[in-house]
C-alpha cells in the first residue's frame, strides 16, 4: 500500500496534522502494522517538497507546534491517477511452496508431508481470520475475506498437487 498516496487521500477530507493522519490511518488501514510517526513526518517532508501538500497554519501543543497539512491541486490529481490506475495482478509462479515441493521429491523426502503442514497452516490462520471477521467492524470483515479467498486459492493449490505429485516426481527425475 501506498503510504502516501494514502495520507494525501485522507486530506481530501480536509487539513489535519501529523497525528491526526496518523490516527485517521491507523483506524482505517493499519489493523496489524499501525505506522510510525517517524513515517508520517517523513511522508508529509516528502509530499511537501514535491508540492503535493501545504502546511495551512500550526496550533500549540504540549510538545513541539502542530503542522496542519492540506492537499494541493496537484495532490489531488496525484491521487485521482493512483485510485484509477489499477494494482498489477501478484502472479505466484515460482513461489517457495513450489520449490519445498520439488526440493522434497527431489531429495526423496516426503513432498506430502510438505502439503499436508502447509495444509494444517493455511486451516489455522482461515479458523483465525474466520473469527476475527465475525469479531470486527464492515473495513475489518472485507480485509479478512480478501485473505480469505486468497488462502482458499492456496488450497485449492495444495490438493492438486497433492493429486499430482506422483506425475510431478517423473517429470522432475525424482
């Protein structure tokens, strides 16, 4: 995910300052990994210097002056690009599973024994996340089923080549 792209979408809604979009961030899109102020500060230098936001004014604090931040013209354009550009497919087509898989057959180890603990893993975390759906918020039931249908595709995976491993072992030389 973008960070920046991210926080110049939350200043869509209005100026706000570093902690305030780091909060807003957190909430929304930071379920297990919130970020680091060092990020933001660092994020918002950046985004200023390339003319993407402007500071609108600063209010005291109790530790150093608050920098209110709002997006610029360009900024929104920026983010108008980003949202209609869309994400490159992630293509899994020499994953480590894979390799565990042929190193296994190769090495006369039992590739089985490979699919069926990668099997009990992907089981656990979907009970886990299955859970965590039914416990969360509408943003935190979407994130989980993206994952989801992601770890059912693994799954799916596995059982072929659980039904194809002895094909895969001549093709191999294993």
């Amino acid at each position: 995910m973008s960070i920046a792209h991210t926080l110049l979408g939350l200043l869509e809604n209005g100026p706000r300052h570093g902690y305030e979009l780091k909060r807003a961030y957190d909430e929304r899109f930071a379920l297990e990994r919130p970020l680091h102020y060092g990020q933001v500060y660092a994020t918002l230098a950046r985004l200023l210097r390339n003319g993407l936001v402007t500071e609108v004014g600063t209010e005291p604090g109790s530790g150093p002056e608050r920098k209110s931040y709002a997006i610029t013209n360009a900024g929104v354009t920026d983010v108008e690009k980003w949202l209609t550009t869309p994400e490159k497919p992630e293509l899994y087509l020499q994953n480590t599973l894979y390799t565990k898989v042929v190193l296994a057959l190769l090495s006369r180890r039992s590739a089985e024994e490979v699919l069926d603990t990668q099997r009990a893993a992907h089981l656990k975390t979907m009970r886990e996340l299955t859970q965590r759906k039914g416990a969360g918020d509408l943003a935190d039931a979407l994130i989980c089923d993206h994952a989801l249908f992601h770890l059912e595709a693994d799954l799916r995976w596995l059982e072929l080549t659980a039904a194809r491993l002895a094909e895969l072992a001549r093709e191999v030389g294993a």
